[in-house]
C-alpha cells in the first residue's frame, strides 16, 4: 500500500509540474509580449552655442540597444516665422514665446515624450507623434541620403548641426571622422506624412519671403513644415526646432520599428537668403 500511495503521488506531482511547464510556455509564446529598448541621447551630450551651433555626441555601440537593434538616427525639426531677431539661446518658456507661441506650445506638448525621469514614456508611434504637431524629419542634399549617415557608422562620432549667421551660407550637418563629412540640409520632400510642397523649391533652411509668408505657412498644402506668426512686423526671422532619437527593428517575423526617447536638439536661426 505504501508503493502505490507513492507511485499516485509521484504522478500527481509529474502533473502539477507538466502544468506548471504548459503554463509558462503559454505565457511566453502568447501572453508576454518580447521587450525592445534603444537608450536615449542623454541630454548632457547635446551643447548648443546659441542659436548657431550644436554639438551632439551620438552614443557607441556599447549603448544598450545599439548593437542589436539600431538601424540610425532620425531628427524632426518644424519652422516658426518670427517677428523678433533673437541671437542668445533660447531656454525658458519666455524666449520661445516671444520668437512664436505655437513654438512653446508645441515644446510644452513633445515634453512628455522627452522627459527623461519619465517611466510612462512610450514611443512605440514616435514618428506619428511628431508628424501630429506638423514636424518633419530633416534630410540632407544630394547623395548619400541621411539614414545612410546617420547609421551605424555614425555611432560614437561628433554630429555637428550648424547655422552660418552669414546670409546666403547654407546650413550644414558635420559627422566627425578622418576627414570630417559635411552636408547640406534641406528640408523634407519625400516620406511618412509628405504630400505638401515646400518653398523656396530648392528646400534650404534659408530666411526667404516665401518661406516667411504666413499665407504659405496657413496652406497645409505649400509649406505644411512652416509655422505662421501673428506679429507681422519687418523684418521677419525664421526659427527652426529639432529633436534626435534612434530608430531600429525588432527581431520579430515581421519586424516591427522600435525607437529611443527623442532628445531635444535646440532652435536655430535660419540665415538670410
């Protein structure tokens, strides 16, 4: 009697186990969901000098995420016609008020996404978030296209964004490297939630008066990246805000987009064109 009280209680505990082992393997192929996560560009690695320049240290493959999953970095930027000549940083509520209130008001709203001591952050829809609030995302003139430069090879490199005070000198992107590699910046023309038709044509990041035009700016249809002012005093200035995140891929069948915490870049002036 005491064999079979122990053969019925090694089989009823084989039972519960066999249960336990289901369970969890149901868990895991059904219920539990796999975690993706590309850090972020602390905002200590971002230094601007005023509203000309901005150095940003772009993290190393030794950042979690970076060796797995990241594909390259994307910047958002949108542009805000002013009616002030601004030259120092621009940092409080005030500053971004004065050059144009939808600038604070958009800032105040990206926040929650840029918070860094934030745990509730989800940027699973990043690039709708920020095509919501009409930013787009920054391209480069010509050949290679910015996801090139801006992908593995860029990573541990200095990235440079910087806005000459000369008129007529284009605004450039700078990656660090041996020789330094240097392009021009345009506006966006092709991609997720392009159908507008930017002018000037020739898509600069250049103070022009079809780019100040509030009527241009009011038409979704024409300059969709562009801001209108209610201060119409001369002359007009144009400011532009931008954002960084990495973007990557998960390894799901079929992959799904993952992307970083955006950090907040700075708002440059454009020079005159």
């Amino acid at each position: 009697m005491k064999q079979v009280g122990k053969r019925v209680m090694m089989k009823r505990n084989l039972c519960s186990l066999s249960s336990i082992i289901l369970s969890l393997f149901c868990l895991l192929s059904c219920g539990i969901e796999a975690y993706y996560y590309i850090d972020y560009i602390p905002d200590g690695y971002v230094e601007m000098d005023r509203v000309y320049t901005a150095r940003i240290t772009l993290p190393s493959t030794g950042a979690e995420g970076y060796s797995n999953y990241f594909d390259n970095f994307i910047i958002f930027y949108r542009i805000y016609i002013s009616g002030i000549n601004f030259l120092a940083p621009v940092v409080t509520p005030q500053e971004r008020r004065d050059i144009n209130q939808t600038l604070d008001v958009h800032f105040n709203s990206i926040f929650s996404m840029t918070d860094k001591t934030s745990t509730t952050v989800n940027t699973s829809n990043l690039e709708t978030f920020f095509s919501n609030r009409d930013y787009f995302q920054l391209t480069i003139e010509g050949s290679p296209n910015i996801t090139s430069v801006l992908s593995n090879g860029s990573l541990g490199r200095s990235l440079v964004i910087d806005f000459p005070s000369l008129s007529g000198s284009r605004p450039t992107l700078t990656l660090s490297g041996t020789p330094d590699a240097t392009y021009v910046l345009q506006r966006a023309t092709t991609g997720p939630g392009i159908s507008f038709r930017p002018v000037p044509d020739d898509y600069y990041f250049l103070n022009h008066a079809d780019l100040y035009s509030n009527d241009n700016a009011n038409n979704k249809e024409i300059n969709a990246d562009v801001a209108p002012n209610n201060n119409t005093a001369t002359p007009q200035f144009t400011y532009v805000s931008m954002y960084i995140a990495a973007k990557g891929r998960s390894y799901e069948a079929p992959p799904r987009y993952i992307y970083s915490q955006p950090t907040f870049i700075g708002i440059f002036m454009l020079p005159d064109s």
